[in-house]
C-alpha cells in the first residue's frame, strides 16, 4: 500500500533532478527509499525514462561498476549532458550511494559532476494517488466482509470466550 503514490513522488523528483542535471553536465545518483527491494527503483527509472538499468540487488560486484563508470565517461566524452543513477537505499552494503558518488567523481575527472540526491521520506507522504485509495478501499471492503463472516459463523465470539477465559 502506498507503492504508486510513492512511485509518483520519485518521478516529480527524478524528473526536476534531470532538468538540473542537463543545464549543468552532472550526474545524479538518487537514492530510494525500499530497503532491499528493487522494485520502486525499477519503476521509478522506466517511468522517467532511464537507457539503463542495472539492479544493484543482482549485480554489484565491482567490475559491473568499473562497466557503468566507463559508459558514463564514454558518453560525456561524445556530447552527454547528463548521468542518471536510480538504487535502492539498501541494495548493497558497501557500494552506498555514497560510494558510487566517489567513484563518479573520481573517475569523471573534468568531465562532469556529480551529486548525490537521497529522496528518504520526500517520496512518502502527500496525497495519495487515485490507485492507492482504490486500493484501500478495495482492502477494506474485503476485511469488513471478512469480519462479518466471521461474525455470522460464530467464530469471533468463541474466540472471544476464550480470550476471556485466559489469564494473561
């Protein structure tokens, strides 16, 4: 629950974060919030329009970023403007998004910047999509007529007697 109004405010963001990275020839490592899971990081770079992704949850080993640091180097070398980098906040424990920042800049030279932009709890929160509300609703309505069921088999008060027969 939340996912598409969270996906929604990584967009909003990815895509003010591309404007300011085209005027300036920077690259932008943004970081989601996730934990693990790939998943709003994925979607978040197909909706705004990422060439490429690599999940950091199946690669991540250094010579795939050795890979990633050549093709961002080849590329402003030829008339890029702008590096894009979508991760998950935890996809990988020593490769942080810290560390990819380093290694851009370190590597980049002259070429470009690079700055790190960790969206945290920007991407939670606000007004919930039209699709999340449906979905809550959807929820809801299941777990009442759940609970009504339940109710009418007589299965809520006999677990309730027992629950109160019990000493805690």
């Amino acid at each position: 629950m939340g996912a598409d109004t969270a996906l929604n405010n990584i967009v909003e963001a990815v895509d003010k974060i591309k404007d300011s990275a085209v005027a300036q020839r920077r690259c932008f490592v943004v970081e989601v919030r996730g934990r693990m899971c790939g998943y709003l990081a994925l979607m978040g770079g197909l909706a705004t329009g990422l060439k490429e992704y690599t999940s950091m949850e199946e690669r991540g080993h250094l010579h795939d970023l050795q890979s990633d640091v050549e093709k961002l180097v080849y590329g402003f070398k030829h008339g890029k403007r702008m590096g894009l980098m979508i991760r998950n906040e935890q996809a990988n424990s020593v490769y942080t998004t810290a560390f990819m920042c380093a290694l851009f800049e370190e590597e980049g030279g002259d070429l470009f910047d690079v700055r790190q932009s960790i969206l945290g709890h920007m991407q939670q929160g606000g007004t919930p999509s039209p699709f999340d509300r449906n979905m809550a609703t959807r929820l809801a309505t299941r777990c009442i007529n759940y609970l009504i069921e339940q109710a009418d088999n007589g299965i809520i008060r006999r677990q309730l007697h027992r629950l109160a027969g019990q000493r805690y």
